[in-house]
C-alpha cells in the first residue's frame, strides 16, 4: 500500500510507494515475449494478422503470443486501486496513492527502443496509449492520466525494453496545475494560447530542430536540461485522445526522427520523454498539449535541486543546432530520400 504525502509548506507531492522495492530476475527480462507468466496478464495485446492488427488480451490459463504491443497492469506500481482509504492532516497531510498503473511494451524485441522502432510501430503505440487514456478517462477517481518514459540506466527505468508508463492521479499534479493555471491567465489578459505564441516564435528560428505538417519539434528558450526539446502541434488542440490517425501518423514521424536523430547525436543517452495533456474532466484548466523530452546528460546540482534554478552549460539555440543536422539526416532516411 502507499501514500501521497504533500510537503510542509509547497504543493510538491511525493508517492511514498513500498511496491518500488520488488526485485526482478536479472538474467530474464520481464517484457520479452515468452516471460508473459512474470507481468501481469495483458489487458490489451495489438497481434499483425493477415495485413490486419488485432486486438486480443491474456485468459487465465493462456497468453497472447506473437504481440507487437502488450499492456498490462504494472507489478510494482506507483499507485493501486486497492489502497487503504486513509488521510491525515497538515503539516503531515497524506492520502491514498490512488490510481491505475499500465505499462505499454512498445515492441517484442528487446533490443529496439523507442528511437529505432518503424514510424508504423510507433503509431500502433500511440493508437494504444490513446485507447488506454480514453478508457481511463471514464474510471471514477480518475483525474489525470500521466504518460512518461524511461530511457536508459541514468532514467529511472528498472527494465531496460522499450515501454511507456500511464500512472492516473486522483488530483492535477503540480507542474500540470502550475502550467494550466499560468496559460489561463495569460490567455485572459493577452487573448492568445501561450503554446500557439511559442510554436508562432519558434517555427523557422534558430531554436527550431525539425517540423513536419502538423509538429514542430524545438528546443525551448529556457530549458532545464542540456539537449531538452519539445513536440507541440502546431495548431491549437487541448485533447491528444481526440487526434487523428493521420496527426498520430504525423506524430509518430517526428517522434522517431527527432529520438533517433538524439541518439545519433549523444551516444548511450539516457532520457525521460513525458507527455503534458490538458485534465480532460469538465471545469478544467485546459492546455495546448505538448511533448518534453529531457536528456539526462548532467547530473543536477544543489541550485537545480535546492533552488529550483536551473544551470546550463550549452545554450538551446546550440543545441537545436546540433539536434536539427542529426533529425533531419534521420528523417530524411526514415522518408527515403538519400
């Protein structure tokens, strides 16, 4: 069972979670296919049949083989809908970490990752994550659906195979709170969404690393990490559940060019890619969504950590330099053009 305990004084929160100490097997990766037996049994598995992917899920006393995509609960949850109805009061205010915990395993092999799978995988990924939120949106507790990556041994990931985490919170997380508050004022006091302003400001500049028809991915003006960059639509939408097939195809381009063209770039980078989606309940603060990606190229220091200040040793405007030569050349070969 864990906890969501809220600091003193600030709105930070923190999962105290007891589930994070299970031990995995090292010599076996628990998301490779023929280990189904060591996760829980799939919720949804995407199998390429016939030219056609079906949708199928694990029974009792059988798994799905051959999957391309497999979601399931996580064993070591960050919340649970089986915690203790529990609360205290300020200065030690706790309540149930409550919430559903998926795991969505973005390929078979072990050896891909998220920056060498096919522009088709990726967007078999997405139609899933999109499916999964969707349904998550109708559950009762459920007020905001976090979507997050793991990637490599410097990321916080404790398995290695390409997969995306959705943890569900009962309450707005901070930075999403902070973010949507902030785009409300600014958008009754200046009539314009702060994210149009800044993809209007960054397509075409000298921050921008790679755009396709309907993304641009760019390094943002003040970013707290080396390398940062971020994917945004370039028109004005508050619902990713609600994008098309074709803006996930669209999506998924950019998505593999501008990984891949990071990997080429930073060799063995570890990073974290999360997604920032407006609460979809009604009466909530909405927000132009987007994608961040952080590369995890420097430990943070006492003024990041204590301060919240954020030091960086290459400018965004360098960094989108040395990024968009590598997307470009990846996107390029992912299009075919030599």
């Amino acid at each position: 069972m864990g906890d969501m305990r809220k600091d003193y004084v600030l709105e930070r929160l923190v999962i105290v979670s007891p589930n994070g100490d299970k031990k995995t097997d090292p010599k076996k990766c628990a998301f490779c296919p023929g280990n189904e037996a060591m996760t829980n049994p799939s919720l949804l598995s995407l199998v390429a049949k016939d030219g056609m992917l079906k949708r199928l899920q694990d029974s009792e006393d059988s798994y799905v083989e051959d999957w391309s995509v497999r979601v399931f609960e996580s064993r070591t949850p960050a919340v649970s809908i089986t915690n203790e109805n529990t609360y205290s009061d300020r200065p030690l205010y706790s309540e149930p970490a409550y919430g559903y915990h998926y795991v969505v395993v973005a390929s078979s092999n072990h050896k891909d990752s998220l920056a060498t799978i096919s522009i088709e995988q990726w967007s078999n990924v997405l139609v899933v994550i999109q499916d999964r939120l969707r349904w998550l949106y109708t559950q009762k507790g459920v007020t905001y659906v976090s979507i997050y990556v793991n990637h490599g041994k410097d990321s916080g990931a404790s398995i290695l195979h390409p997969h995306i985490n959705m943890v569900t919170f009962s309450t707005i997380p901070p930075t999403i709170e902070e973010e949507a508050e902030a785009s409300h004022k600014i958008l009754n006091e200046k009539g314009v969404c702060p994210m149009c302003q800044t993809v209007n400001t960054e397509t075409g500049g000298q921050r921008q690393v790679l755009q396709t028809e309907g993304f641009i991915a760019f390094c943002p003006w003040a970013p707290s990490h080396p390398f940062e960059f971020w994917i945004s639509p370039k028109k004005h939408t508050t619902s990713f559940s609600k994008i098309t097939q074709k803006e996930i195809n669209d999506l998924s381009l950019i998505l593999r060019a501008t990984l891949g063209g990071l990997t080429n770039s930073i060799k063995d980078i570890s990073y974290n890619l999360v997604f920032h989606l407006s609460p979809e309940k009604k009466n909530s603060r909405q927000i132009h969504w987007h994608i961040e990606v952080y590369p995890l190229t420097d430990a943070w220091s006492g003024l990041e950590r204590g301060y919240g200040v954020f030091l960086n040793k290459i400018s965004p405007e360098k960094a989108a330099e040395s990024l968009g030569a590598s997307c470009r050349k990846e996107l390029a070969s992912l299009v075919g053009i030599v």
